[in-house]
C-alpha cells in the first residue's frame, strides 16, 4: 500500500478526440465522493452473467473508449468481458488476480492497444496479466504489428487497422 508521500501527480496527454467525449466524462459527484479505481468493468459489459463470460478484454486510454462505443453500437459481445486498466504501476496485481477467479467458464484474456505491438503498454501488462491469469487460461494481444514508427503514415490505413483491431477484439 503506498502512502501519500508516494503518490505522485499523473500527467496524462490525450488525444483531442477525447476532450469533449461524454463517454469519458466524469460526474462531478464522482470527482467529489468517489474513488479512484486502478481498473473497472467497461459500463457496456458491467450486467452480464459471470458465468457466460469466456474472453476478457482489457485496454487503456483511447482503446478502452473505441472497444466501448462498438460494444454499444453492436451488443455482440455477451460473452465478452471489458475492462478498463486505468493504473498501469503500480500494477494492481492481487485486485486482477482475484477479479479474474470469477470467471468459472474463462478462456482468454485479451490485452488491446492501438499502438504498434513493442510500444505502449504491451511488453510492461504482458508478464503481469500472464502471472495474475488463472492456471490454463491464454494471454494473447491484438494489436498493430511491430514497427519501428508509431504511425501508419496515412489516416486511411490508420482507421482500416483500427477497425481491424476492434473487430478482432470481439470475434471469438
């Protein structure tokens, strides 16, 4: 557990898209009464049965919110479990264990980013999600491929993967 004098400010750059998204906005009676969860059920997928679930995907920042508005728009995700991590470190290792034990009828879990496989949060999530996984149950990532550039180099490409990546997050 880490005291006050441990805690430190967060900076957290975003892309403009999300400034004014109401699907990352916050009730003020949440920023004053609330608490900070390092990681929370995607709003899309918080009522389904436990016992239906067999994937978990879990994203960050941008991710989570495209997994979100899809998951909305197409409600083809019954057995499908969103997660939003949104503390990477210190890792909440004992919280994700024990959320992930009660999912009887798991099979994987699935780590999604928009970023290129060996950038983002990939290779830092990857071990812990392996470690806190229960016995016999896959971890895998859907993502962009290697790169050595962050970009596509052209919005078209850019959105065609995006797509791409969304889709596969929710094809079992």
């Amino acid at each position: 557990v880490l005291t006050m004098d441990e805690v430190r400010p967060l900076v957290l750059m975003t892309p403009k898209s999300l400034l004014r998204n109401q699907n990352v906005a916050s009730l003020p009676q949440e920023l004053s009464e609330g608490e900070f969860k390092p990681f929370f059920e995607d709003p899309s997928t918080a009522g389904l049965n436990n016992k239906d679930i067999t994937r978990i995907v879990i994203s960050t920042g941008k991710m989570s919110i495209d997994l979100y508005e899809h998951a909305v728009k197409y409600e083809d995700h019954k057995s499908i479990k969103l997660i939003r991590l949104e503390e990477l470190y210190p890792f909440p290792f004992e919280d994700i264990q024990a959320y992930f034990k009660q999912f009887k009828n798991l099979k994987e879990i699935v780590w999604v980013q928009e970023e290129p496989k060996n950038m983002g949060a990939w290779s830092f999530v990857e071990p812990r999600l392996r470690a806190a996984a229960p016995k016999g149950k896959d971890v895998r990532y859907i993502g962009r491929k290697r790169r050595s550039s962050t970009a596509e180099g052209d919005p078209l490409i850019h959105k065609e993967e995006q797509q791409r990546i969304i889709t596969e997050a929710f094809q079992q």
